[in-house]
C-alpha cells in the first residue's frame, strides 16, 4: 500500500481515532503520524490515558540538522505488541510555525518508507487551520476526508470537497471515509450531494470508538465487533483503490 492520509471538514468527526483503529488493524508494519496542527498528541493523551511520556515528535524532526529518514526512526514510537509505530505530535500549536519547512520534506522522506515494508497513515486533523499540513496531504496515495453524515457535516464536506481534489497529482486520490452513516444519511445520499466518492463507512459505535479515542476497556467481542469489521473493510478498500490506480498508471506508462 503506502501512505494514506486521513482529514477533518469540521466538527471532530472521529480523525484520530479512526487513524488509530486502522493502523492498529492494519495488515503489514505502519507508522502513525499525528500531523494534527491543533497541537497535543490525541494518542498519548488518550489511547495511552497519560500514562506514556511525551519524548520525541514532530518538532524534533523538524529541528533535526541530519537525515530525516535517520531521525523518523529514533523518533517513532513502537506500540507493544502491535506493528505500529507513531510519531507524535506538538505539544502545542505554538510550536507549529516550526514545522512549516518540515512537511515537504517529510512528505518524500514517508513515500520512501514503502521501500522498507512499512506504510503509512497520517492524521491530518482538520483542513484550514494554521499550519495544516498540506504537503503530506498531497503526498498521500490516498486522502480521505472523514465526515459524519449530519447536514451541519454534510455541510462542511461540500464546501471543502473540490479543494481537497488534486487533480494534477497523478498518483493521488481522494475520498470521503462516512462515521455513522446512515445516521441520518446514507452513503448513497451523501454520494449524491458531495464531488466525492465514498470510499468506506464505519458504524456509529462508541464503545468500541472509545477503546481508541480515551484507553477505555474494550466492549465485549471488541476485536469482531462492528467497528472492528468496518475498519478491516475499510483497509481493504483502502488497498484496492490504491492498487488499481497503481496499475493504471502502470499500464499508462507501458502503452
Ligand atoms: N466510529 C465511531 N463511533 C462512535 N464514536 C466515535 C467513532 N469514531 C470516533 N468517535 C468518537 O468521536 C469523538 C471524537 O473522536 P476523535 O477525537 O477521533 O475526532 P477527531 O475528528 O480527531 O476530532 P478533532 O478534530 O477534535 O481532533 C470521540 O469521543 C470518539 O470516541
Ligand atoms: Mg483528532
């Protein structure tokens, strides 16, 4: 696969934790980015409830005088006994005016990870804030704008549907990843009004959404529950869109 970049409209759709709930389900090795310009790690501060410090992230990449790459690996945090490695954020959104030079860069410094086995999911946080981090957005294989499916969000996603395209990025797509559809519009609805296609939609569960949003005790059948089936679906669309346009431009490049 590669690197798949996951951002807001408005209104805390479930980013961080729909980030979260797919690289921990996530079928090969994968570092987490929380790119987030809002500042604060939503995984330290809530997956791991405070209980992990905060040693190195983002800022420290961005300060770095020697080779990213190099610096991406003492950087990354290992998530025990999972496959997932993550890169915190900011400890605040002050610091963001550091990381300006740092996106382009870490950008093409992510994209080579796939050489090495490993892909990558980011999360973006919400489009239009300061700092946003645009040029790991346009990095992605695949970008995916998170929406409820209320019509305050439905709202929110229209309005930012065409900006979030990049037509002349050739290896680039984008998409709209539903949290709670149907509640109360269905994919099929919100394909209707929005100038993007629906690429996956994950139940409204909240039990299970907590377990990665705040470290909260896994529900009952959590690992085969619906969040976690919506998630592997969601992986495998994942896959399937970024491989087909793979050997589109393949077979492009070939004729
Ligand atoms: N699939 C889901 N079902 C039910 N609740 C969910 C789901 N996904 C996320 N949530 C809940 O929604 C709330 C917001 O989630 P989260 O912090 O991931 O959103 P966000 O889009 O990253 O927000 P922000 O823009 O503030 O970073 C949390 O309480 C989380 O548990
Ligand atoms: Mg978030």
């Amino acid at each position: 696969m590669a690197v798949v970049a996951l951002a807001s409209a408005s209104g805390s759709p479930g980013v961080t934790t729909t980030a979260l709930g797919l690289a921990l389900l996530w079928p090969r090795p994968v570092m987490l980015v929380e790119a987030d310009p809002t500042g604060g790690s939503g995984l330290l501060a809530g997956y791991f409830r405070g209980s992990r410090q905060y040693d190195a992230g983002l800022i420290e990449l961005a300060l770095t005088a020697g080779s990213l790459s190099d610096a991406l690996a003492d950087v990354a945090q290992p998530i025990e006994g999972t496959a997932v490695s993550f890169v915190a954020g900011t400890r605040s959104h002050t610091q963001n005016s550091a990381l300006r030079d740092l996106w382009a860069p870490l950008a093409e410094t992510l994209r080579e990870l796939e050489t090495t086995g490993q892909d990558v999911v980011v999360d973006a946080g919400r489009l239009g804030l300061q700092g946003s981090p645009g040029a790991l957005l346009d990095a992605a294989d695949l970008a995916l704008l998170v929406s409820r499916t209320t019509l305050p969000h439905l709202s929110a996603l229209r309005s930012w549907a065409d900006a979030f395209q990049r037509p002349a990025l050739d290896w680039h797509q984008s998409g709209v990843l539903l949290v709670g559809a149907g509640q109360p519009y269905s994919a099929r609805e919100v394909t209707e009004v929005v100038s993007l296609p629906v690429l996956s939609s994950l139940p409204d569960d909240p039990d299970s959404a907590a377990v990665f949003s705040r470290g909260a005790q896994p529900p009952k059948r959590f690992e085969i529950g619906p969040l976690a089936r919506a998630l592997n679906a969601a992986i495998a669309s994942i896959h399937s869109t970024i491989t087909h346009r793979r050997n589109e431009l393949l077979e492009g490049a070939r004729s």
